[in-house]
C-alpha cells in the first residue's frame, strides 16, 4: 500500500518539475533576439529596424509542513503533513528605439514615451509638494 502512495508522490514531483520546466522555457524563449529586435522594414534606400527591451520575472516555492490536529477518531491526536507550491511571472516588453540604416549611415533613434515622462513628472511634484507639507508640520 506504502508502494503506490510512493509512486504517487514520484509522479506528483516529475508532473511540477515539468511544469516549471515549461514555464521556465517559455521565460526563457521571450529573451531571443526576435523578441528584441522587430521585422525589418524597406522603403527605397531605407531599412529601419525596431527594437524593444524585454524584462522576464519568474519567482516559485515548494513547502512540505506537519501539524497536530486535534480533532482525530477516538479522541486521540493526529499528526498530519501537507505540501504545495506555486509560481509566477511576468514578461513585459516595451519598445526602445528605432535603428535607421541609409546611404548615410547609420542611425538610432530613441522611442520617447509621453506618458511615462509625465507620470513621473507627476509623481515627482507629488513627492516634492508631500515633503513640503511635511517640513512646515514641524
């Protein structure tokens, strides 16, 4: 009886290890250089290339825990243990510039963000007028 609840937690642990094993490749395959650098694009004379940062984040844990519980048959205690584990991630990507290559050489041009200048612009007074605020307090 012993042999097949073995046989299960080996099965268990080959299933997560695969998993992660998977998720792991797919992080991993978001950092290829197709990922970072876009199709190229001709007109004329012109080729431009776009590009992107990729930033991949994965966390996982795995736990084993004993615990008495009270409530057993018979009155008695029993010692029962558990075990689970999770994981996570992210891959996000924005784009970064644009490679110009011409008869004049090449060239490359930044990707300005609008909204993320004034968000931090706006949370840069936020701070500045919470500081303030803070100072005449005392």
């Amino acid at each position: 009886m012993t042999e097949g609840k073995d046989l299960t937690q080996e099965q268990e642990q080959d299933d997560s290890v695969n998993m992660i094993q998977e998720t792991m490749d797919t992080f991993l395959s978001a950092a290829n250089v197709e990922a970072v650098y876009g199709e190229p694009v001709e007109k004329d004379d012109v080729v431009i290339i776009p590009s992107a940062e990729v930033v991949s984040l994965a966390g996982f844990g795995v736990g084993t825990g004993y615990g008495i519980n009270e409530e057993g048959e018979n009155g008695e205690k029993q010692v029962g243990g558990g075990g689970g584990g999770g994981g996570g991630g992210r891959v996000l990507s924005r784009p970064v510039a644009v490679i110009i290559a011409s008869p004049d050489g090449v060239r490359v041009e930044p990707v300005v963000d609008p909204t993320k200048i004034a968000l931090a612009l706006f949370t840069t007074i936020g701070f500045m007028f919470g500081m303030i605020a803070r100072m005449k307090r005392k």
